[in-house]
C-alpha cells in the first residue's frame, strides 16, 4: 500500500498535467493570454505543488518510514493519515471540477451554432462519468 500511493500520485500528478496543458493548447491561442491561460495555468501549478507536497508527505509520514508497512517496529510515529487523505480528497474534486467547467465557459463564449456549442460541450462532459 505504501508504494502504491507514491506511485499513484506521481501519476495523477502527470495525467492531470497533461489534460490541463491539453486545455491550453485548444483553448489558448499562442500570444492570447486572458483569463482561461490563467486560470489553467494556476490549476496546473497549484496540482503540480500540492502533488508533489503531498507525494513527500506520503513518503516520510511515518518514523522511521518502516512503520508504515511494518506495525510491529517499536517506537516513532505516523502522521494522521485521515486527514492526508482528506486534504487529497476535498483538492481532487476541486481540481477534477474545474477542470470540467473552465473549458466549458471557453465553449460557450465560441461564435458558431447553439448545436455544435452543445455537442462540444457534451464531448468534454463526458469526463465527468
């Protein structure tokens, strides 16, 4: 279990990144810099900060490290592990939704028909599942 969680932030870390640099690249125009490029940039660098806070707390949340598989070594301590978890938790779902809903407002400000607004929008909804 101890691997596992190291591994799987890393790796959220890495596909979160990458789906975020994916929204700049359709939604922000080389040289436009407006309120989107901000804003996916902030999400970016606030997922990359955490995640990577995070990935070090997971690592060293216990002392010495070998108590977190191990609940036979005597002595040292363990960080709450209720509330890391808690904490990746409540910024998972505020990241995921905005994720979700920052390439929707760029959507729904496009000049073409109110159909293909529609059909776009359901394209990336589809995330949500």
């Amino acid at each position: 279990m101890y691997y596992i969680t190291i591994i799987s932030s890393i790796a959220i870390i890495l596909l979160k990144a990458a789906i975020i640099l994916q929204c700049l690249r359709v939604f922000c125009p080389p040289g436009v810099r407006g309120k989107i490029f901000y804003l996916l940039h902030a999400l970016l660098w606030g997922n990359i900060l955490f995640y990577t806070a995070m990935t070090l707390l997971w690592a060293f949340e216990c002392s010495p490290i070998q108590k977190a598989w191990d609940v036979t070594v005597a002595g040292g301590h363990c960080m709450d592990r209720f509330q890391l978890r808690t904490a990746t938790a409540i910024v998972n779902m505020v990241s995921d939704f905005l994720i979700v809903v920052i390439p929707q407002r760029a959507i729904w400000g496009l000049t073409i028909d109110r159909r293909k607004k529609v059909a776009l929008a359901a394209v990336f909804l589809v995330g949500i599942a």
